[in-house]
C-alpha cells in the first residue's frame, strides 16, 4: 500500500467499520507499519480515557499500559495538562488521583504532609 494513502485507507474503514480492524494488538490490520509508535499510542489511549470520564480500573490500566510501552510518569503528568483545556478541568482532577495511584503516587498522603507542596 503507498504510504500516502494509508491514512485514506484507515479512514475509509473507520467509517464503514470495517471488522479487520477489530484485531488484537495495535496494527489495526492495515498493510505496513503503524505510524504511531506504540508509547504514543498508550499516551493518546490514557488521554482519550481521561477525557471521556473512564473508570479507575481503566485509567489504572491505561497508565500502566503506557508505563509499560516505555512513557515516563513526566510524560504521564504531561498527558493530564496538555488535555485539560480541551477535556475540562474536571475530568484532569478527577482523573489525577487515580493515575497517580498507577505511577505509585500517594496523592492523599503527600496532600497530608505539612511541607511546601
């Protein structure tokens, strides 16, 4: 497939869901090599979670998976600020607490501490 229609092709499947692209992994099916590489993929992931009010198991899940795919907690954090404008504050607060439990943070304790935080 000519890599400059690739994006065409993922487009025009997305559309019509098209059932090769329920396929395990990140590939979606499509002939060569994702575009994304698959830290970038979790950090979008982790994002969409956020953004559309996700569980804590999933957002747990979802940070983990980017832990794992190779994304440092700084990137994780950064993920949080860089989608609040457009997913709301309130979803980024509500979402913190949870995220920080799957980078082994305990929020409540540091909040708990008399120090300059």
């Amino acid at each position: 497939m000519d890599p400059a229609a690739r994006y065409q092709e993922t487009l025009r499947k997305l559309a019509i869901f098209d059932e090769e692209l329920v396929t395990a992994g990140f590939g979606l099916g499509l002939a060569g090599p994702p575009a994304l590489d698959l830290k970038t993929a979790a950090l979008l992931q982790l994002a969409a979670s956020v953004a559309i009010g996700s569980s804590a198991a999933c957002l747990e899940w979802s940070a983990g998976r980017a832990l794992a795919a190779g994304a440092t907690k700084d990137e994780i954090a950064d993920v949080l600020l860089a989608i609040a404008p457009v997913a709301g504050i309130g979803r980024v607060v509500s979402a913190a607490p949870l995220v920080a439990g799957a980078l082994e943070y305990d929020i409540e304790a540091a909040l708990g501490e008399p120090d300059d935080h």
